[in-house]
C-alpha cells in the first residue's frame, strides 16, 4: 500500500505550495496518474480522504486524471496502435514508453486573502 506514502508526499508538496503563496485553504487538486504507475487508483483517493484531515486540504476536492500508456518510436516519433508489436514498422527501432507512468500534480485550487 505505497499509495499511502505518495498520498501523505502528496500533502506535503501541497501544504508547501500554500504555505508559500499565503493560502489560507486548498479547494481543489488535480493529480494525473498513468495506468503503469503502479498506483491503485481507488486506493490512493481513500489515502487522500483518510490523510488530509487536520491539514490545509481537509476540504479539498481531489480529482485523479487517468493517463493512458502510449509508446511511439525513439527515433521517428511514430507513436504505435494500442496492442501492437512494440516495434516502429517504420524504423524497425523497439518502441519506448512515452506517457503513461507518471504520477503529476496537476493543479491546485488555492485560497489567497
């Protein structure tokens, strides 16, 4: 359940963002997670509701943005059809993973007097 430990990295980040703006609360936040990030989507949004009671984000809205694994060719940029060879028909080249790992903070919605 490493879901907890990115949730409460999560927070931090947050409270140092708010912290550093003079916000007074955070209504909203926005986190992109790739389908090969390894995070359990349903896991990390009861993280969120379990850890940010008692911090700046106890009412915050928390929005999670799923991101779909893409791979194209290093060399051509060819991106490659869901489900195909990992291989550019192109350039013969073994395709890399462009999108679709990542955990983004995306956005926060903060309060400023």
């Amino acid at each position: 359940m490493h879901e907890y430990s990115i949730v409460s990295a999560l927070l931090d980040r947050v409270e140092n963002e708010a912290r550093n703006r003079g916000a007074v609360g955070v209504h909203a936040i926005r986190v992109k997670i790739g389908d090969l990030a390894g995070v359990d989507r349903g896991l990390f949004a009861t993280a969120f509701e379990t850890f940010r009671a008692g911090t700046i984000c106890a009412g915050a809205a928390l929005t999670v943005v799923p991101v779909e694994a893409c791979w194209e060719c290093p060399r051509c940029g060819q991106p490659l059809a869901r489900g195909a060879v990992l291989r550019c028909a192109m350039c013969l080249e073994p395709a890399g993973l462009a999108r679709g790992d990542e955990i983004l903070l995306d956005s926060i919605e903060l309060e400023v007097p």
